[in-house]
C-alpha cells in the first residue's frame, strides 16, 4: 500500500470512527438509525408508504455509510464560525427518535392502506433498541380487501343527472370494483370537470358525497353517489344554475383597474384593449383565445386559453377572472383577461479557451433574441461565433499556418402551425410550433478549407408527458472548396487502406426528413432527478435520398459513370435511420435511485450512398455512453484504431450502436450528488469498410465485443442547472487481446481511466 492509499484509509477510519453523535444527543434520546416499511400483500408498494413517514434517519451514500452525519459530528457544538460552520453546512445533525412523529405515521400510513380498499388493516411499529441507536419497522397487515358490489346515483338536479347518465360510459365506479378511495375521488374529480365544462360555473366537487353500506362481516359494500341540493344558499347561489359568456375582453396591461388611454378593438367577437404600446396584434390574441362568446361556460377552454397563451414568449404571464353579469335576463359572464408583457430582447455573450495538443486558441460567440419579432410573438435567434487556433509544426507546402473558423445560427420560430397548403381555421387547431432555421459555417484550416450549409422547417408539439417533433425537411450542404496539394497525396495515399478518410472530405448534399417522440412519465427532463419511480422513451426515425433519387431518375435513368446521381455535379446521401432509448427509474427512497438505460440506433446506407455522411455516423465513448473511454474513442467491433489521430478519430464510428448502463445516484451533502455507475456498449459496421478490421457486426460474436466501464461521479445541482463530473475505469476492452482483454484485473491508470464534464444527467 503506497502514502497516498494510506492516508486515505486513515481519513476513512477518521470520519467513521472518531466523532460521536453523543454530543448532539440528550441522554435520554435515541439516534434514529433505520426506518423501514413491510407489507404482507404484493400490490401494496412499501416504497411509496415511504412518503408518509414523517421521521426519517439520516442520509446514508449509496445507502450505505452515513458520512453527511458523520462531518456534522466533526464539529463542535455551539461552534457558528469557521470550519465547524462549514461542517454544520454541509453535514446533517444526527436524528433524534421522536415516538410522537412515529405514531402519527402509523396513523396516517394506516389510513392510507384503509383507503386503498383494506377497511380493517393495521400498522404496527416494531422497535429495536441497540446501545443509543433504534430502528422502527411499520408493518401493514391488509387484511382482506373489500369491494363494490352495486353503485347507485342519487342526484337532486335532473339536468345533472341527465349529463352524467349519458357520459357514464366515463364511470370509474362499476360493480366488482376494489373500494378504493382514491378511486372514489377520482370520479368526483371527473364528474365536477364535466359540470364545469357545460356550464354549471358555480358547481364544484365537494357537492359530491358518498354513502357506503356495509354488511355486517362482509367485504361488499353498496355505494351511493349523491348530489344534493346545498344548505344554506339562496336561489341566487343555485349551483345547478348554468351560465354563458356573455364578454370577453383582453387588457394589454399588467394595470387592469386603470384603463384611461386604453383603444379599444373588436376582432372574432372579443375585444382587445391596449394603450399606445401594442405590443401584441390584436388578431393573434383572437387566434389563441379558446373562450368562446355566446357558448356556455367551459372551464377546459379557460385551461386551454392558458396553455395557448403560454405558447407567446411575448408574453410574462396570463390571468383570467370571470364575473357573473346580472344586468341581463339570462346568466351570462364577463371573462377579463390580463396579459402582461415579457422582456423581448436579449444578447449573450460567451468566450472560451481552447488547447489541441498543445495548440493554444480562443474562441468567442455572441447571441442575440427577439421574442417578439412582428408583433406576433415570433422569437427571432442570431448567434455569430469566430473561433482561432495557432497550429504549429505545419509543414511546407500548406496555405496557411493557423485555424480559423466563423459562423453563423438563425432561428425563427412561430407560435403556431405554418404550412402555406392549410387554411388559417385549420391552421388554428393544431396546437404546435414552426421553426425555420438557417445556419452556414466556415473552417480554414492549413490542409483544407471546409464550409457547411444548411436550412430546416420543423413542427414541435407536447401533449401532456408526450412530445413530438417533425423535422420535415432538413437540408444539409457540404463543400469543400480547398484542399492542399500535400493533403491530396495524403487523402490518396490514405485511400488504398482506409477510403472512410477520403469520403469524409468529399462534397456532399443530404436532404432529410425526420420524425421524434418522446415519451416521460414524470414529466420532466435530464436536468432534474424526477420525484417517483418513473420511465421514460425516446424513438427516432429518418430517411434521406429518396424524393432526389426519384427526381433524378425521371431525369436520367441511369447516373453518370456509374458512380451514383448528383444534383448540381454534388453527391446526394440516401439512406434511413431508426433510434430508440429506455430509461427505467426506480426510487428507492426520497435520496436514493436506481437507473437502467438501454439504447440502440441502427442507419443503413443504400441506393445512392455506400456509406452514411459523416455527421450521421454512430460513435461510441464519452459522457453520455461507455465512460471508461473518450467520446469517439471505441470501436467499431474489435478495431484497434490507429496511431494517427485524425485517422483514429474519423475511424471510431459505424452504422450500429448499443448502450447498456446502470446507474446509482445518491444525495452526498448541500447541492452535491454522487453515482456510481457500469456501462456497456459498442458500435459496428454493416458492411466491411477498409481501415476498419474486426468493424462489421455479426451476431454469433458481437456480445463478445461489448466494452464495459465502471465508475464514480459528481453532480452538481445549481437548481437551474447541473454540472455532471464522471470518472469512468475500463473494465473489459474489447480493442485488445490477452491480458490487456481485461484491464480491471490489472489497472493503468494512464492507459484505462478518463474523466468527462458534462452539462445534465447522461439519461
């Protein structure tokens, strides 16, 4: 064992053994150790009874060693300053036994298990007491469970009645049903919303009640749904009374109280009023208002126009208030929306430095937003960025000595759906957003000068935990004007053994269309560790090619040479590619989570392509795939790579990927959570390429060519973003033979670890 080994043993031992919770303790209190849930049925979850324990101990890395508790005990107490402050911040006190937050869990637990159908279950605490440490167990005894055995309506109102009858196809409640009472509010839920959207403004869900009769001894329960008439009200408070809306007026002011100044402008029977400053047209407030003039009242149009509204990054916030108009003979509303305008303009700036194999550089962009370009909440996105390198070691025979690079990113992105072959009225129901972009890119460097061009038209949409993207076309151009005469031979010489080099220097045209759905049950996104057990899916497919190759054969039947059909003198790409990912969360506690991801993507070249373009090629390795090796630093199969890097760099992709990982988090202390983690996966080829041996995929033996990675990492959880730290140690190697097959038997550190920084969690 070396110093360094040492002392970090000793540190351990230290931080475990030296402090005592004692001192953070009264005599008479207990160190509250473990606390666990035990069920005696399969269908009651003892992780989710977790969130009604109302004491829990402290937190323990990867559920295992209490070390935020342990630095709290370094300190001393009463100490407020210095180091023992920055202890105390960082650390956890230790937790004191409280018999009374112990009880009211069992209270509340039990409650819960009776709600879910078990009207005679019980929790019961069980304690163990060693030295000052107690552990509690609540264990549920379910019972047997009861159910529903007929359902019966009593309903003051006929023309409620008449509603619910004839959406009771809707019903959650049905004979033979568990008496679940959660179930039993959902269907209040359910009815007071369809009150609520056919007019009944007044009406709401604890009108609803329920009435269970039970047989003695028996688990049948026969369930009575009624809604009464209300104590106590007036016929001027009637909730059966149904209403219209009568007015709807936007304000274009946050100061609704004050409209002295204000125009005003009837359009699509809603009236808009504004003062000088109409930030806003006001037919596109018309286009996104869901509440209708003259239709009963419908609290999901109300939700609606909110969604809709909050689609206008014009727009701050929105706030609608209905009032009853009683001047008129029939109920009607006033619906007063107030929207309040948002900050439009913004620029960024951003500034980096750069060190390539010792190559020092700097490179600098700035981004400018409109989001309000035409009055009509068009965001507007321009990004410039320049970057330059001084390249040395350049030989004779180069047009130049450094590297320079320029360009530029246009966005602009609609609040609805844009397509000039639909009309407006169909336009308007499809609640989706258009973007156009255009982004056009220049490196010079001393072998070759290289440009990228290219223009998309795509349509995103989100429906609940659903989003969806259709890219539906994405042009893609790329030239290359200069190359140097010494990078010819090179690119030549390079061809007899490796024509993947040569190929990715080559001009090219790919012409896209794709489609992307994604699919999260928490509803939230890599940059937040979600609240509960939760899954998540992501599919991908997209074709290139096929509409051009059908153009250029109407226009020659056979291509040129040979060699495959061009536009303009340019190559065209064809080919189709399908991606798809899973990533299963389990929470095992409010701290502690387990992760499976598993992903796949497989792309084959055909017709007008041998190989796919570069940019659309897999590769394997980095932040966010195997981690014990560097982003495109693995495969494809069993290729070693090469010794030249930028031979080696073009050469680690394929047409095939596969990633397998399994990932602990954990909360260490303050902002800061750890993981630990193992990955798996690889590229390959379809076909063989030259310079990539050992490259093509078969399946009797691509299992056999699977890299495995393990390893420790850091996140860092700013609230409004996440610096993710990884280190990941080669495990199996599948680029090597013998010994080195298997580097975790015998590490090197410089040959087998690699550390990644990256933004978010990897999946």
């Amino acid at each position: 064992m070396n110093a360094s080994h040492r002392y970090i043993l000793v540190c351990l031992l230290a931080l475990t053994a030296s402090c005592s919770t004692g001192k953070f303790l009264h005599d008479d209190e207990l160190l509250l150790d473990k606390v666990g849930v035990t069920a005696d049925r399969p269908d009651i979850s003892p992780v989710e009874l977790q969130t009604y324990v109302r004491q829990t101990p402290n937190a323990r890395w990867f559920n295992l060693f209490k070390v935020p508790m342990r630095l709290y005990c370094l300190s001393s107490p009463g100490s407020d300053k210095g180091f023992g402050r920055f202890l105390r911040k960082i650390g956890e006190r230790p937790v004191a036994y409280d018999s009374l937050k112990t009880e009211k869990t069992r209270q509340e637990m039990q409650k819960a298990v009776r709600n879910m159908g078990y009207m005679s279950a019980e929790v019961s605490v069980g304690r163990r007491v060693r030295k000052n440490k107690i552990g509690i167990v609540y264990a549920v005894r379910a019972g047997r469970p009861s159910y529903v055995r007929h359902v019966a309506y009593d309903i003051h109102d006929p023309g409620v009645g008449s509603l619910i009858a004839n959406d009771s196809v809707r019903s959650g409640l049905h004979g033979g049903m568990m008496f679940d009472v959660t179930a039993l509010d959902r269907e209040r839920t359910r009815i007071a919303k369809l009150l609520l959207n056919n007019g009944y403004f007044r009406f709401n869900k604890e009108m609803i009640t329920y009435r269970a009769d039970v047989t003695q001894d028996s688990d049948q329960i026969d369930l009575t749904l009624r809604i009464g008439q209300p104590d106590g009200r007036s016929p001027q408070q009637d909730p059966y009374e149904t209403f219209r809306v009568g007015d709807v007026v936007y304000v274009l002011e946050s100061e609704e109280n004050n409209r002295a100044g204000f125009d005003t402008v009837a359009v699509a029977g809603i009236k808009v009023l504004s003062k000088n400053d109409k930030y806003i047209r006001p037919d596109v407030v018309a286009e996104f208002n869901r509440i209708r003039v003259g239709e009963p009242y419908d609290e999901s149009a109300v939700q609606q126009t909110y969604a809709s509204m909050a689609r206008l990054k014009a727009l701050k916030y929105t706030s609608v208030r209905f009032e009853e108009d009683t001047t008129r003979q029939r109920r009607q509303l006033r619906a007063t929306a107030v929207l309040t305008k948002a900050r439009n303009q913004s620029v960024s700036f951003q500034f980096e430095g750069t060190n390539s194999a010792g190559d020092l550089g700097a490179a600098a962009s700035m981004t400018y937003q409109h989001r309000n370009l035409f009055r009509g909440s068009e965001s507007l996105s321009v990004k410039l960025r320049g970057a330059f390198e001084a390249i040395t070691g350049v030989r004779e025979g180069f047009e130049n000595d450094n590297y320079k690079e320029y360009g530029v990113e246009t966005s602009l992105s609609l609040p609805r759906f844009s397509c000039p072959f639909l009309s407006s009225e169909a336009m308007s129901h499809l609640l989706a957003t258009s973007e156009v972009g255009v982004t056009y890119n220049s490196q010079v460097r001393p072998e070759f000068t290289r440009t990228l061009a290219s223009a998309s038209w795509s349509y995103k949409w989100t429906a609940k935990q659903r989003q969806h993207r259709l890219d539906l076309l994405d042009i893609n151009y790329i030239y290359v004007p200069y190359k140097s005469d010494a990078f010819r031979r090179y690119l030549d010489e390079m061809d007899k053994h490796n024509s993947i080099l040569k190929y990715s220097y080559e001009d090219q045209l790919i012409v896209r269309t794709g489609y992307t759905y994604t699919y999260n049950s928490a509803g939230n996104t890599l940059m937040r560790l979600p609240s509960r057990t939760s899954h998540s899916i992501r599919a991908n497919i997209e074709e290139s090619g096929n509409l051009l190759e059908a153009a250029s054969k109407m226009l020659r039947p056979k291509p040129k040479d040979k060699e495959g059909y061009t536009l303009a003198n340019i190559h065209f790409a064809q080919y189709v590619r399908g991606d798809f990912s899973f990533t299963q969360n389990w929470m095992l506690d409010q701290k502690n989570f387990l992760v499976f991801h598993w992903g796949m993507g497989v792309a084959y070249p055909y017709g007008n392509s041998k190989m796919l373009p570069f940019e659309k090629r897999y590769f394997s390795g980095g932040p966010n795939s195997v981690r014990g090796w560097p982003v495109r630093g693995l495969g494809p199969g069993s290729y070693k790579g090469s010794s030249e890097g930028a031979v080696s760099y073009v050469n680690h992709m394929g047409d095939i990927k596969l990633d397998l990982n399994l990932e602990y988090r954990t909360h260490l202390f303050w902002k800061f959570n750890g993981a630990v983690f193992v990955d798996a996966g690889n590229i390959w080829n379809i076909r063989e390429y030259d310079g990539q041996e050992g490259g093509v995929f078969k399946p009797d033996r691509f299992y056999r060519q699977l890299a495995v990675a393990y390893g420790l990492g850091v996140r860092f959880d700013l609230d409004y973003l996440i610096l993710r730290f990884d280190s990941g140690m080669k495990a199996i190697n599948p680029m090597e033979e013998g010994s080195g097959r298997y580097p975790f038997l015998h590490h090197d550190m410089g040959r087998d670890f690699c550390f990644h920084f990256a933004v978010g969690y990897p999946f």
